[in-house]
C-alpha cells in the first residue's frame, strides 16, 4: 500500500513540475502580471493599464478591468485564463468591449503576445493552400487573416487565424477566432473596428490564444478546432480528401461553369475527381443569409 502511495505520488510530482515548467515557459507573459493594452481612436493613441484586477492562483484565471478618461465610454475587460489541454499549456484570453454607442473615429485595438516577441521562425497557413515559413525575425508585419471590420493585406495573407511561431525546437501557436480581422504585428494582434460600422454588438468578444508544445501546422490546426472551435462540430471525413474547389459566378451566361467541368473532365482522372468540389452559384439573400442555386 506504502509502495502504491509513493508511486502515486511521484507520478503527481513528475506532472505538477512539467506543468509548471510549461507554466512559466508560456506566461512570461504573466497572469498574475498587469499589463497595459493600447487602443487607437483616431489619430489618437493610448495606453490603457486594468483598474481592477482579480487573479486568482489556484484556478489560474485573472479579470481585467479597463477604462480611460480620455474615452470615459469605451470598457474592456480581459478575462484571462491558463489551463492544460491535450498535454499542451494553454493561456486563454476573451477581450470584451463594451460602451461605445456610436464611433466616430476608427478604434483600433493592440493586444500584446508576448510569444510574437520573441521567435526565430513563423509556420503559416497562406490563402494560396502553401504551408509558408517565415525566417524574417524582423519584419513588424508578421501575417494578416481578413475578415470583418477594417482588413489590410500583408505579404503573408493567412486563410485560417493560427500562426506557430518556434524557437530552437520549441512551437507555440498562436489563434484567434475567425469571426473578425486579425493582424499579426511584431508583438501584439491588432483589429480595428471602423467608425462606418461601430461595435456592431452591445459586448463585442475577441478570443485569443497561446498553445505551448505546437510544433507543426496539423498540431496547431487541431488544437485551434479543439479550444476556439471546440463548440463546432467536426465535419465530415470526406471534407479532409478535397484538394481542390471552384467557384463561379454565372460567367458566360451561366455557361463559364460548365466549361470548367468539361475542361477538368479531361485533366483530373476519374478515381481523383471525389477530391474536387464545385459550386455553381451562390448570393446573399439578407445579410447573414446563403442562398444557393
């Protein structure tokens, strides 16, 4: 019994020092630290440090509260949070802004990374389908994944929000959702929500997050599914076969369409063509709404 128990123990030790190890090795940027966030409105740039700070040791989560005399309407909060998934240290970040009825300047907001800091090469997914890496430690643009709000393309236009970033033989990917733009910049993420549209929500939410352990894209694709969209469900085996995917616009009158099909017929054999989708048109109907023909 004696032997059992010390056994036990040992085992709890050898995972409390590897967890804590990661621990420290992913939060040099620091739950328990304050930290200011600087947001743009305008011409107009400040930095913003948490009025209110609540850390909690034990669980490993900390509630940032901001606010700014210069804009008294706009609050953030960052709830923070560093858990354990899949053997990978995770430090989870939800941004929530709230206050602002209506801009009327452009509001750009910089989140520092800390692991966007420090790096010797970036593994992206670029838009293209390549798998690029980046050995340009200097460059303060890193990579750009469009969506909503005020996009900007870089050299490195990204199809999924996910970049690893590795030092020596060491990967952490970086993510955030997908619903929004996100710019990968030497050391933070930034978005920028135009004074056109304003904060299209009463809270508006950004996740971001720091995987540790990542050492490739296929790691880092499958922990983004796992923690950001984990709440989506997998889809079908038959989606990871498709290598290829075509859109058309009615070109030609309607007829654009179905001279790709004939032209593919004779270049793709037919054991490979369950690995090509096609779609023939698509618009919107309302916003938020597909409609499909």
């Amino acid at each position: 019994m004696k032997r059992n128990l010390i056994v036990f123990l040992l085992l709890i030790y050898t995972v409390t020092a590897f967890s804590q190890i990661s621990y420290i090795n992913l939060a040099s940027d620091s739950l328990n630290k304050q930290k200011s966030i600087a947001i743009k409105y305008g011409n107009q740039t400040i930095n913003i440090k948490p009025e209110l700070t609540r850390f909690d040791p034990i669980s490993q989560k900390r509630e940032s509260g901001y606010v700014n005399s210069e804009l008294p309407g706009l609050r953030i909060k960052v709830l923070s949070e560093l858990f354990y998934h899949d053997n990978h240290a995770v430090l989870q970040h939800v941004i929530e802004l709230s206050g602002f009825k209506k801009l009327e300047k452009d509001l750009t907001i910089y989140f520092p990374v800390n692991t966007l800091n420090h790096f010797d090469k970036v593994l992206m997914p670029l838009k293209s389908g390549i798998i690029y890496q980046s050995d340009n430690v200097t460059d303060t643009k890193i990579a750009s994944y469009r969506c909503a709000g005020k996009p900007e393309k870089y050299a490195n236009d990204i199809a999924l929000p996910m970049i690893v970033c590795t030092t020596g033989k060491q990967g952490t990917a970086v993510m955030t959702d997908p619903y929004f733009t996100s710019l990968y910049d030497k050391g933070v993420i930034r978005w920028t929500y135009p004074k056109e549209v304003g904060l299209e929500d009463l809270v508006e939410r950004r996740t971001i997050i720091e995987a540790e352990g990542v050492s490739d894209l296929d790691e880092g694709m499958s922990m983004y599914y796992q923690t950001i969209l984990k709440e989506v469900p997998a889809g079908p085996a038959w989606m990871k076969n498709i290598a290829m995917i075509s859109y058309d616009y009615m070109s030609d009158n309607g007829k654009g369409w179905f001279r790709d099909i004939d032209t593919l017929s004779t270049l793709i054999p037919i054991a490979d063509r369950r690995k090509v989708a096609l779609c023939l048109h698509g618009w919107y109907d309302i916003v938020g709404r597909y409609c499909f023909k």
